[in-house]
C-alpha cells in the first residue's frame, strides 16, 4: 500500500476573512452580502457561524438553561465549538481553496472572555491553533446605536448574553448595556495590535459594502478582480 | 493554592482550606478501589471527603460522549470538551469543597487528559497552558501497573477492552489485544515523562489492594498530619 507523493497544497490557498462587532453592529448583514458578491462571481464561498456546531451547542445551551456555567466552562465550550468548525470546515476548505467566511472568529473569545474575567494570555493560547486571517473586519458602532438596534428586533434578551452573570446590574437592560460596551472597549484595544479593519456601521449598508468589497478585491487576482468588476461591477453600484 | 497558569483571576484570592490528593492510573489499576477504601479511612479519621472523576460533570459529559460518537470529531475538539467539563468540576464541585475544608479525593486529574493528547501528538506545552486553570493538588499518586498485568484485570472484569483505553483510534496495532499493549506502554512512558515535572508519586499498583491502600493511607495521613503541625 502506498500513501502517495507528498500533498502539496496549492499556493493559491483559500482567503479568510472574518467580522468582528458587537451585536447590532450589521456584521452578519454585510457578510451575508459578501458572500453573495463572491458566489455570484463563481467562487467557492464557505460561511461559518460562532457557537453553531452540532456537537457543542446542545451542551452550550443546557448550561445556559441550568445557569451553572463560569467564565472559564464557557470559554472552553466556546473554543470546542471553533475547534470543531475549525478542524471540519474551516481549515480543510482553506486548503481545498475556498472563500472562508467567519460571522465572528477568536476575537470575539478575546473580547468576551476577556470581559467575563478569563485571564487575556491564556485565552489567547488557547486559540493559538487558529490562522490568522487574511482580513478582519471590525464594525465600529456607539454602543447605544447598537443595542437600540437589538432591542427593537426583539426585546427578550436572555441570561447570558445580556451579561447577567457578570453581576453588573440587576436591570436586564442595563447589565446587556454595560456588557456590550465592555466588549467594545476590547475590541477598539485589539483593532491596532491586531490589525483590524475598521468599517464605520453606522454608514448607509450599500457604502460600507462597498468599502468591505473594495478591500476584499485586494485578496483576489487581477483577473478574478476583472471577472468581479465586469459581472456585478463595484463602481455601478458605488452611490454617486 | 497555586494554580498551573493563570488560574482564574475572576475568584480573586482563594481561602482554602481542605486539601486536593489525585490517584491517577490507568482503568483497571485500582484506582476506585482504593478511593473507595481512603475516603472510609479518612473519614473514620474524622475528615470529611468529597470524590470527584473526570467526565462525571452534568454539564458536560452526554457531550463528550456524543461527540465520540460522531465520526470525525477532532482530537482537540475532545480535548477542549473534557477541559470544559474538568472546569466545571474544578468550579463547581472541588473549589467549593476545598473552601468549606473538605478533602477532596480526584478519581483523575489533568494528567490523565494530557498524557492521552501527548500520544496522540497533540503539543505538550500548549495542553500545559490549557490547564492552567487548574489548582495544583497537595498530594498527586500515580498507580503503576504494566500493560500486560492490567489487560489480564481488565479480562477478568469484562471479556472487551475498552476501543479508547486500546488506543483503538491511532492505529498502533493489527489487533485490539497488542493496540491495547502498545497504547498503554505510551500512556505508562508519558506518565513517567510527566512525575517530575507535575511531582508526582509512583505508587507500585501490582502488589495487593491491601499493600497499596496502607502506602496510600500512610502517606497521605502523615501529610495530613504534618500540615497541622
């Protein structure tokens, strides 16, 4: 038996891009449109989602029911999640040459383990497995523009998410408020050190699609750029 | 108590004062057994005992046997689950114990979890940084029995060996019997290459349960005794 010649992997590996942003920043918005974009443009697209793996979310949202999770249990249940969407998907579509699309990648461990009290560098450890991406995009919002943005969606926040264990007021509303505009304080540290690109959300979503596709064109080659440009074209759809 | 790492800042300064003892061994080498008999001891002695295990969490554990289950789970995958549920034993259950002063008795620690990520090639620092979380226990026992001397208990017990606890997933040999013998000689190499480091101490598992449970019971009271002093 033979395992065959070495596997190369193409120097044309996949690109990843992830977006970053609290919640109600439009981030899933704009990726979903990115997604659209480069699919449209015929190329081999993959979006992945935090906290969506089979194997984990069961468990993730059991503790959330029995309110016995801590800091580090849900960091730890986060990063199995990423792992296992990481190890499946994301790595060997990376390799196989697509367009890994991630709603959210270890920065947002960074940030909110970080706000739950996990210490920084070992959070930052933890994930160490995972590549760096090619573009992270960070949607930069005033925390009152983006939780007024959620709460009008739907007005039941839950437990966790609303940072309730964090203990920073009893006030549901208040506590989701402060919780959220911790984690931005924890992302704007991270834009510089980890080279974010920074996307102003409360711009018009068509401008700041533009703004994301501009950019992502940098990642592709001059001839997919053409391809891009002739088939759903950047500038006929840049507002004059 | 010191934690490996970074502990968790969160808890802030930890009043402890029960102690942490971890028996660790591979399956069959008379790990319950013994635990079985310390915590009557050591409860007869007046001390109060909590056991813990791994994978015994509420939280955690149908998941990790979910994910074994499901092809394809990585090894890191799982190695991150059984932390998650290690956390949530540490927090749930040994912290709070060790504050009201319990001694808690660890069917298992961390060492179990690294050694069987090193043989199977997982990074022997970063498995190291994962845990450091983790408190470091007062006493750490480590219950020495060969390959070949366990899978005989195992067979006495059941007439399989365990498809995990052969090894069966690496690929080490033709049939379950030497993949068990090979496995476990790895195991046995990591734990070795673990005892100085982590301090901990062999304890000679093949004599008779009853030579074994009066070394434990010996060195763990005298422990006892000499924190007091």
């Amino acid at each position: 038996m033979t395992e065959g010649p070495p596997i190369k992997y193409a120097k044309a590996d996949g690109r990843l891009i992830a977006v970053e942003g609290i919640d109600g920043s439009g981030k899933s918005t704009q990726v979903r449109l990115l997604e659209q974009w480069l699919r449209h443009g015929g190329l081999r697209v993959f979006k992945t989602e935090w906290n969506s793996s089979d194997v984990v979310k069961e468990i993730t949202s059991k503790g959330k029911k029995k309110g016995t999770l801590t800091p580090t249990t849900f960091s730890l249940l986060h990063a199995t999640d990423f792992d296992d969407r990481y190890e499946r998907n994301i790595l060997p579509l990376l390799h196989a040459g697509y367009w890994v699309l991630a709603d959210r990648y270890a920065y947002t461990a960074y940030a909110r383990d970080a706000v739950r009290g996990c210490h920084p560098e070992w959070i930052r450890r933890l994930y160490s497995f995972a590549r760096k991406p090619d573009i992270v995009f960070y949607f930069e919002v005033p925390v009152d523009v983006a939780v007024n943005r959620m709460l009008s969606g739907r007005p039941n926040l839950k437990y966790y998410e609303a940072g309730m264990d964090l203990n920073l007021s009893n006030d549901i509303f208040e506590s989701y408020r402060i919780f959220q505009s911790r984690i931005t304080k924890e992302y704007e540290a991270m834009v510089k050190s980890d080279g974010f690109v920074v996307i102003d959300g409360s711009l018009p979503i068509e401008e700041q699609q533009r703004l994301v596709r501009s950019k992502v064109s940098g990642l592709m080659s001059k001839e997919v750029v053409h391809k891009m440009m002739v088939g759903t074209g950047i500038e006929s759809r840049t507002p004059s | 108590m010191r934690f490996y790492g970074h502990g968790l800042p969160y808890l802030g300064e930890l009043d402890v004062k029960g102690r942490l003892i971890v028996i660790e061994g591979p399956d069959a080498s008379g790990r319950s057994t013994q635990i079985a008999t310390l915590t009557e001891k050591l409860e007869a002695e007046g001390h109060a005992v909590v056991n813990t295990g791994l994978k015994r969490s509420e939280l955690v554990s149908q998941g990790i046997i979910n994910a074994k289950r499901s092809l394809g789970t990585g090894k890191r995958t799982l190695s991150l689950f059984y932390a998650a549920d290690f956390a949530d034993q540490l927090e749930n259950k040994i912290i709070p114990a060790l504050r009201s002063g319990y001694i808690v008795l660890a069917d298992r620690y961390i060492y179990t979890l690294m050694a069987r990520d090193a043989v199977r090639g997982m990074d022997r620092k970063w498995c190291h940084d994962l845990f450091g979380f983790a408190l470091v226990p007062d006493l750490i026992f480590s219950l020495e029995v060969s390959p070949s001397e366990l899978v005989h208990r195992v067979f006495q017990r059941q007439n399989t060996l365990d498809f995990y606890e052969a090894g069966m997933d690496m690929g080490l040999g033709e049939d379950m019997y030497s993949s068990f013998i090979r496995y476990q000689r790895l195991i046995a190499a990591e734990f070795k290459r673990m005892q100085a480091r982590y301090g901990m101490i062999p304890v000679n598992g093949e004599r008779m349960p009853l030579a074994v449970e009066s070394e434990l019971q010996d060195r763990i009271l005298s422990f006892l005794v000499a924190q007091t002093q």
